[in-house]
C-alpha cells in the first residue's frame, strides 16, 4: 500500500468518525444533571406516601453511631463511599446516622448495562455506593476507586444460567465479597443485585427505620409473592420465612450469628458436589443453626408488625437481650420480587427483577415493573457502548 493511500484511508475513517459523532451529537442530546431530574419528576406519575419515620427524633433508647473504624486492608473503593448518602445531601442527621453502614451492589461485566441503569436510579436519591465487580473486566473497566476485584480465584465472566456452569461459585463470591467488606472496614453492610434497583430511597422509609434502630443483625427480603396490601404478609406475623432472598439485605457488622451461616454457606458450596447456588444453602443453613439454638434455649426474635413499624420503642424482653439473635423481614409490598408480575404495588420503593430467566427478561420486567417504565431506558447504559465499535 502506498504512503497516499494510507493517508486516505486514515483520513477515510477519520471523516467517517466524525460524522458519526456529531450524528450521534445532533440526534441524542447530552444528559444533564438538570436532564435527569426533571426526566426522573416526569416520569414519576404515582406520588408516594411519605416517610413514616423521622430520622432526627430523638429517641433515648438509640445510641448514636459511632465513626467508621477502617482497617488497613479496607479496599480503597469501600471507604470512598461508606455512609449511605453523598455529600450533596444537606441533612447531616442523615448522612451521620448512617455513617459506618455501606451499599454494595454486585455485577459482572456481563450485565454492565443494568449496573449503568442501577447507578442512575441510585444516584438521583442521593446514594453512594461501592461495586463488587464479580469479574476482573469489570473491575479493570471501573477501577480500584470504585470497585472491590473479585479476587482472581473467584472470578466468573459472561452471562450464567441459574445453578449451572459456574452460576453457584459467581452467587457465593458476593457473599464471600460482603462479610470481606464488614469485617475488614468493620462497617454495616447493604447488600443489592444490580436487578434489584431502587425507585424511592429505601433509607428513608421501612428499611432505614429498621437500620436505624440497631436492634438486628440481619434484614431480609422475602422471596414469595407479595400481598395486595402493606403489613399483611406472614413474615410480620413473627414468622420467618422459609427462604428469604439473598439479594438484598443488611448484614450487622457485629453479627456472629450471621457470620457463622456464611462461613458454613461458603463452605458447602466449595464442596466439589455442590449444585446449589448462595441462596439455598444459606436458608439451609440458617435454619439449621435456627434448630440448634432453640434445642440450646438461645433465643431468637423475629420482629412482627408492631415493631416493624416502632422498632425503637418496644419493650420486648427477647429482642433486648444481648444474647438473642434478632431478625427482621422487608415488607414485600414495598420491597417486591418478581412474583407477582407486575407487581400489586403500582409504585414500590425497590423491586427486584428475579424469577426470570436471561438478561432480556430481567430488562422487561424492569421495564414492566412500573406503568410509567422508570424501570429501565437503555439511554442511561450508553456508557457501555464504543463508537469504535462500528469500524
């Protein structure tokens, strides 16, 4: 080839980048702060009641929490975002209140277009948060900043289809991943899938109060259909769920109790003959230790409805002894998985798109998740895509 034709094609390809560019300049206008939250107000059609709790009451039955003690090996990402709000809100009741508790969410590179889509429903509430990439592409795309490395042992690339291939090592190494976080940064922990995103912020609501509170160890999602109406699910009756959702939760960073289930979750799963994922050994496990501990007569106390919603104020003998292990569940009317589908609440604080295989069936129910499909719009994943692609 000669040095002219070279010159022409490079000057080729350059115009034609070009002309892609301001193609893609003139036809998708660039997405403003403004933009994203007046999009967010427009399209937000049913109007949510308002928080039931306030966050500076002050209760003297609640201690206030106390700074972060991070460890030197606390990954430099978890203490760029512990403490559940940014710095742009401006009640620091708030952002102190939840000041040694961090949101993690997990992803591959896989799914990097619902982790895009995730971040923008999180960051118009006003969150931060920490990513465990769960493959070491999306940790070198995000960087030590903002990511937490899977660990080279435990990294699991590509889409993986439910308890198959390496789906069970991929589910486990987020839990693995959350009790590394807690105990090396000695911080709470919230827990999400990237397919479990957040309409209204949930620390402003139920799931905050229970925080708040400091009265358990462990807050789960439930995994069943939810009710057609709040408060009305078995689990508020003081009766614990079968199966829980492994999802989302909140973890005590001074939960033994929970850190024992792990160790031993984590331990049958590394079992050559394993062929169940994160979840099911956990709730195996869980209520294995459940058994032992009432045949040992150590106590267990699952709240109900009365202290779901007053969890500061009641005056329960079992909950406030230091020995008893202290759990709650999630109102699945305002914290939904994907059964039914759509959901009955038309306007829930979190829903998770579960029950439902492959990506593309994550992404309709996301969309479906709510009339106005807040859910999910693929403009919020354009970071994921090259213009290079094209040539």
């Amino acid at each position: 080839m000669t040095g002219r034709s070279w010159r022409n094609r490079c000057l080729y390809l350059t115009q034609l980048g070009l002309l892609y560019l301001s193609a893609t300049k003139m036809f998708i206008p660039k997405v403003t702060d403004t933009d994203r939250i007046e999009e967010k107000n427009a399209n937000i059609k049913h109007k949510h009641r308002k928080p039931v709790w306030n966050i500076s009451e002050n209760n003297p039955n609640n201690q206030p929490r106390p700074l972060p003690n991070l460890g030197p090996n606390c990954p430099l990402a978890a203490r760029n975002s512990v403490g559940l709000f940014n710095t742009t809100v401006s009640n620091s009741d708030v952002r102190n209140e939840f000041r040694n508790v961090i949101l993690l969410v997990s992803c591959n590179y896989a799914y990097y277009d619902m982790l895009l889509n995730w971040q923008y429903l999180a960051r118009n509430l006003g969150l931060q948060w920490t990513v465990l990439a769960l493959d070491e592409k999306l940790y070198n795309k995000l960087g030590e900043d903002h990511a937490i490395s899977p660990g080279h042992d435990f990294s699991v690339s590509g889409v993986q289809k439910f308890r198959r291939g390496q789906f069970n090592k991929l589910s486990c190494n987020k839990m693995r991943m959350v009790m590394k976080v807690a105990q090396e940064c000695d911080v709470d922990v919230v827990f999400s899938d990237v397919d479990n995103i957040f309409y209204h912020n949930p620390f402003e609501h139920d799931f905050g109060r229970l925080i708040h509170s400091q009265r358990y160890e462990y807050i789960y999602q439930t995994n069943g259909a939810a009710p057609a109406k709040p408060l009305k699910d078995d689990c508020l009756k003081g009766i614990h769920s079968v199966e829980g959702n492994t999802g989302f939760y909140y973890v005590s960073r001074k939960g033994v109790v929970v850190r024992g289930i792990v160790d031993s979750t984590l331990e049958r799963c590394a079992q050559l003959d394993n062929d169940l994922d994160d979840q099911s050994l956990f709730w195996r496990e869980f209520h294995k230790v459940r058994r032992q501990r009432i045949d040992q007569n150590t106590p267990m106390h699952h709240c109900d409805v009365p202290e779901y919603l007053q969890p500061t104020t009641q005056n329960l003998v079992d909950a406030t002894n230091a020995s008893t292990f202290n759990y709650c569940c999630l109102d699945p009317y305002y914290y939904p998985v994907g059964r039914p589908d759509p959901p009955r609440n038309k306007d829930p604080i979190t829903y998770h798109a579960n029950f439902v295989k492959g990506h593309n069936g994550k992404i309709n129910k996301l969309r479906n998740s709510r009339d106005d499909g807040y859910g999910w719009d693929k403009t919020r994943t354009r970071a994921s895509r090259c213009w290079l692609c094209l040539f």
